[in-house]
C-alpha cells in the first residue's frame, strides 16, 4: 500500500529532525513545518508524536528482505548463511543510520515501552539462537549466547565505522563481519573434532 504525499512528508520531516535534535528536543509543529502541513494532519495521520515516531521506525526500518538467508536452501555451509545474514544486517544499519542515531539520543523514550531498535535485536536474537541451535546442536542457552555476542559485533563493526568513525583508516565492514563468524563456527567445529 502506497502512502500519501502528505504522509510521507510527515515521515521524511520528522525522520530528519528526530535524527538531528532528538525526540524530546522537537515539537510537532517544528516537524509540521518543515513538512509543510498544519499540527491538526499530523495528528490526524498519527495520533501523538510518539505515534509519529514508531511510525518513523515501521516505515523506514523495515526489515523485509533481511532474513532471506535463514529462508534459502539450508544445506548452504553454517559461515555462508551467517555472513550473508551479517552483511544484510550490516547493510540494513547503514541504510538506517539516522533511525540508529536517533535511538542512541532516545534511550529513555516511550515511557518504558521497547524502542523499535530492541524489538529488531531481539527478533534478531531469536532467529540466530534458532538456527545456531538447529545447526550445532547446542543448547538454547549456548545459542543465545553466541547469537548475542555476533550481534554485539555487528552493532560494534557498524558503530566503529559509521557512527562514530573511530578508526583511521576505517577497516573493511566484510572482512571484520567474517572473521566475528570466523571466531564463532571455529568455536563449534573444534568442539565436534
């Protein structure tokens, strides 16, 4: 379903100034401005500005396409379907980035309710764990561990890189995503041989 112009002015309004200033530091009518409608349409498209804001995350952050490597022909070696699933990932934090940096600034936002940017890490988190589990034969517990720690790699390979630009010259995203996959099939081989 195709949205409307004025909703998607809404949308890429409010995207870049959340991105900039931060949930709390923007009013509805700054974000009505610059999108060239009146307070009442936004409203009226979103309800609240916190409606406003998880519909920023539910149309730009979609995560269609992401799980594909998990769906295609499992009999694809484990370190091909991890790295195609890391890139993508990788791929999709990139594509998001301003959705990403508004999560750092608003870690205490929605009154407790999960940040958009926690429901994808944990559905993530689930899927990982699944098919860590199904294809070493581990425990859940193992598996999540090991999902958990290839997550905090990919988040820590994206935010070393384009958050925060904190190396010089900045390291190949593909090369650091294989070797974390690397690191974790290694673990499990060594312990079948």
């Amino acid at each position: 379903m195709s949205l409307s112009t004025t909703t998607e002015n809404i949308l890429h309004a409010a995207k870049d100034l959340f991105a900039q200033k931060g949930f709390s530091n923007i009013s509805t009518k700054q974000i009505a401005n610059k999108a060239g409608v009146n307070e009442v349409t936004l409203f009226r498209h979103f309800g609240t500005k916190a409606g406003l804001y998880e519909a920023v995350f539910e149309h730009f952050g979609s995560t269609s396409g992401l799980y594909a490597s998990f769906e295609k022909d499992c009999q694809r070696p484990p370190e091909e379907v991890l790295l195609s699933f890391g890139l993508s990932l990788h791929a999709f934090f990139c594509r998001n980035e301003p959705l990403v940096r508004m999560e750092i600034k608003e870690q205490s936002l929605l009154n407790g309710k999960p940040l958009p940017i926690m429901n994808i890490a944990n559905k993530n988190k689930q899927i990982i764990s699944e098919y860590l589990c199904r294809t070493y034969v581990i425990s859940e517990e193992e598996a999540t561990a090991h999902a958990i720690t290839f997550l905090c790699s990919l988040w820590g390979i994206f935010l070393g890189n384009q958050v925060f630009q904190a190396f010089s010259p900045p390291p190949d995203s593909t090369a650091c995503v294989a070797e974390a996959i690397r690191s974790m099939t290694d673990h499990f081989t060594q312990r079948h041989t």
